[in-house]
C-alpha cells in the first residue's frame, strides 16, 4: 500500500507541472498575433494541439493519484481538505476540458488552468498523510455528495474565468469616466483577492522550507449553560512567524524573524477558541504576502494589472466569453443542486439523524445555491447578459471560495473536521 501512496503523490506532482506546462503553452498559443507571425493561424492551431494535449495528460495523472490514493488509503480520497481540494483542481481540469472540447478556445485556458493549479497548490499547504475517517464520513454517501458537489464548483470555477475574462476584454482602462474608474477599481481588487491567495500559498512553503516554528501555550477559558467556568491549557503551534500570539497565552518557542523576538501584539479576548489567534496570524500573512507580491507586479508593469492584461484579450469576442461562462455555470448548477443540497441532505439524516440543522456549511451552501439561482434567473427572464453577468460569475466563483476555504477553517461547525 505504501508503494501505491508513493505512486500516487509522484502522480500528483507530475499533474501540477504538466498543468504548468499547459498554462505556459496556452500562452504561446494566443501570443502568436503579438508576436506578429507570419502565419497566426498556423501557429495558432499548432500550440492548441501541444497545450491542450499537456493539460489532458496533466488530467490523466492526476486521475492516477485519485485512484491509486484510493486504493492505497482504503477510501475515497475526498475526506480532509488536502484530498478534497486535490479533487476539486482535477474537477476543474475536467471541467475546463469539457468546454473546450465544445467551443475550443485556447484562451480560456490561460484563465482556467491557473484556478485549478492554485487549488491544488493550495491543497499542498495541508498535511498530505492518509487520515482514517471519521464515523460521520464513513459511508458510501462521502463518494456522491462531495463529487458531484465538486463537479458543480468546477463548473462554476470555469464561469469565473470566463467571466473575468470577460471583464478584462470589456473593461476600458483608458477611460476616466466615473462608472469606467469604478470597473477598473474592482477588477483591480478581483486581482489582488486573487493574488492574496497566492501570496498566502507561497509565504506558507517559504516558511515551511525554513523551517520556522513558534509554540505557545494558551488558556481558554469556557462558560457552561449554568454560567459556571472551567480553563484548559491548549498547545498551538504556528509555521509562519507570529505576528499575532493566541490570546492568554505565554510563549514556549519562538524563532526570531527580521528582528521580531516576540509577537507584536495578542488576538482580542473574543478570539478566545483554540488556533483562533493562529488563524487569524494566517490571515495577516495572506493579506501581507499578497500585498506584496501585488506591489511587485504593478512595479514590474507600471500600470494597474488589469491594464497590464488587457491588450493581450484583443481580438477576443466578448460575446464568446459570456456564452462560455453563462453555458459553464448553466452546467455546474444541476450538479451543485444534487452534490451540495440534496445529496448533503439525504447524508446529514443518515449520519445526524435530521435533514438540516443550520450548519455554517450548510447555511453557505444553501447562500452559494441561491447566488446561483438568482444568476440562472436574472440572465435568462432578465436578460442580464455582459458586464452584469460577468459579475456575478466572479462574485459567485469568491462565495464558493469562502464556502470551501472561510467556513471549513474560520467558523466552527461540523464540517470543521475536512479543514484538519
């Protein structure tokens, strides 16, 4: 078995750069007008077939992993957040591959292969050891709801890369207008959200490659119903350097950085819960690691990002992209529905004896299938089509980010065990 898991996280490797690889010829695909080839249309069908043929193969390894971590572990891979997400950036890739099997657009997957290669990126930021489940997740329900609920996520991953390139295409970056200046602004933030997941996934390795720890030891404090208290004494280990320390805690270990030899300051007394202050240390280092990795690049380009990317979507047709994000969205819905509210029901009555309990996963979800929903009926009895439709496909796409990342990590509930 153990020969299976090696196979399987080489496996995994091979798919994240054969991914990398794609998004690099993807690239070179629709670069040959910039480059003024002679024949655009020749090179263009030519880097099609090589980088499509490298996200399919990418596809194919990653198909290697599941399986063969499947075997190995004895149960479906989908029951922590390292193997959930690890499925969720093959879904996308699956996902991606079917619409572009139906409207074979190279450029989509310059803006759909980097959403599935940050998802699994940030996979690898979770312990990758096999976990035995459970008793909640040991059942055959764990196969039906979580797949198909992450085949509708992917589909919805591929709207927002449809629909955000749509926003880059449209967008006026040259304009001063007021309503222009607002769409720049957001675009500009939807960017930064972006990279503030990948400044996060980055100062994460960095880190881990160093080798930094801090240790506290913290005292949590609880109020029973009859209003009596009781204290324990948690253990809580950090891996990127403690700006914030747990609140009512003391230090046990603390490797310095760039001159820090304790944490700034402590988490707010409401932070009282266990990891609470660790928590919200992460989030601080997301936002910095992004901030600056935002900085270098609005350096580099001297523009805003947004306007950076936007000459390279000419000769784009905008229309394209809405009818690919509105079809990819129209698809992910069905399966959503099934996976994340019907299926989830028919578990939870199985597993807690009760077909809701409000849940913060499950209020997200119900808020994710809502969103949704009223996209569906706004485009089509509406006619929200464009811009408006755009938005709500990126804004869906960062609800269903938060429904997966935010609640399962941030907010307490019973879900919490897949953020372990």
């Amino acid at each position: 078995m153990n020969s299976l898991l090696d196979f399987s996280s080489d496996a995994f490797l091979a798919a994240f750069f054969l991914y990398c690889f794609a998004f690099v010829f993807y690239i070179i695909a629709i670069s040959g007008k910039m480059w003024k080839k002679s024949d655009p249309s020749a090179h263009l069908k030519r880097w099609k077939v090589i980088s499509f043929t490298t996200s399919t193969l990418g596809v194919l390894a990653q198909l290697a992993y599941f399986f063969t971590r499947w075997i190995g572990g004895g149960h479906i891979p989908t029951s922590n957040m390292y193997e959930f997400m690890s499925f969720l950036s093959m879904m996308i890739m699956v996902a991606f591959t079917v619409v572009y099997l139906i409207y074979r657009t190279a450029v989509l997957g310059v803006f759909a292969v980097p959403v599935a290669i940050i998802v699994m990126a940030y996979a690898a930021v979770f312990p990758q050891e096999v976990q035995p489940l459970i008793p909640a997740l040991d059942s055959y329900w764990l196969k039906i709801h979580v797949t198909t609920a992450a085949a509708g996520e992917a589909f919805f991953a591929v709207g927002f890369a449809a629909g955000l390139m749509y926003l880059l295409r449209t967008v006026d970056f040259a304009s001063k207008t007021k309503q222009a200046v607002r769409a720049q602004r957001w675009v500009e933030i939807t960017l930064l959200s972006v990279l503030i997941i990948i400044g996060f996934i980055a100062s994460v390795f960095t880190f881990r490659a160093m080798g930094y720890e801090a240790e506290f030891k913290q005292t949590i404090v609880t109020v029973d119903s009859q209003q009596q208290e009781s204290s324990k004494i948690e253990e809580v280990k950090y891996k990127l350097p403690a700006i914030v320390a747990p609140y009512n805690s003391e230090t046990v270990k603390f490797d310095s950085f760039l001159g820090m030899s304790k944490p700034l300051f402590e988490a707010p007394s409401w932070m009282n819960g266990a990891n609470a202050g660790r928590k919200l240390n992460t989030v601080i280092w997301a936002v910095i690691s992004g901030l600056i990795l935002y900085g270098l690049l609005r350096l580099i380009a001297r523009k805003s990002l947004g306007a950076a990317i936007h000459p390279a979507m000419d000769g784009i047709d905008p229309e394209d992209l809405d009818e690919i994000s509105y079809r990819a969205i129209a698809i992910g819905f069905p399966l959503f529905t099934l996976g994340a509210l019907i299926f989830a029901m028919i578990w939870a009555h199985i597993a807690w004896s009760r077909f809701w309990g409000w849940d913060p996963k499950e209020v997200w979800a119900l808020i994710t299938w809502l969103f949704y929903s009223a996209y569906l009926h706004l485009r089509l009895s509406r006619g929200w089509q464009g811009t408006k439709s755009s938005w709500l496909a990126v804004i869906g796409f960062l609800v269903v980010m938060f429904t997966l990342v935010g609640v399962n990590l941030v907010i307490a509930g019973l879900h919490s065990y897949a953020g372990v």
